[in-house]
C-alpha cells in the first residue's frame, strides 16, 4: 500500500459526495482503512462538510466502499460551489495518516 491517498471529491447534491480515486492502490488492513477513513472525515469537517440530512446506510456505505469510491456519503458542502475540490492523504512513518481538501 502506498503512503499517500488522493481523490477527486465528487458531489452529488442530493445524496452527498463520493470520492474519485487516483490510484488503486488502496489500504487493505482494517487498521489503515480505519485511520485513513477518520482522517478523510476530519479533513472534511476542516472544510467546512456537514452531514447531509440524508443518513447512512451502514451496510452499503462503508469505510472500504468510500475510499474505493464505490460509494456516496452523506456529507454536503458548506456553500453551493460547484468547484472542483480534491483530497489529499500522506501518511506519517508513524501509522497516523493527514488529509486535506483543496480546490483545483
């Protein structure tokens, strides 16, 4: 698995956003998927994300599926801006991994 995770953040008014991957090499360990997935729910809430009204189907949207891209999460943007906004994940010799949103 790589040391790093980025994707285009996807959005999807009605149901949330969907994450678009670069690569494919995605953590496979549950510990990494765990880390990685608070990480990206963390770099989200820094943004300024909410969640969306609309709640999350436990079965179907999970940390595997949003990091594959599979997946749409209920999480909606602060503003209506339709700029294109990307994601973007490094993880520390540590374990420990940090995101960011950023605009294109």
């Amino acid at each position: 698995m790589s040391d790093s995770y980025t994707a285009a953040i996807v959005h999807s008014p009605e149901a949330g956003v969907r994450l678009r991957p670069d690569a494919t090499d995605l953590p496979g360990d549950a510990n990494d998927v765990n880390l990685l997935g608070m990480a990206i729910a963390l770099a989200l809430g820094r943004a300024g994300y909410e969640h969306h009204a609309e709640a999350r189907d436990p079965q179907l949207q999970t940390l595997d599926a949003l990091i594959a891209g599979d997946t749409v999460m209920p999480w909606r943007r602060p503003d209506d801006s339709t700029d294109e906004q990307h994601l973007t994940c490094t993880r520390a010799a540590t374990g420990a991994w940090r995101c960011e949103v950023t605009s294109a």
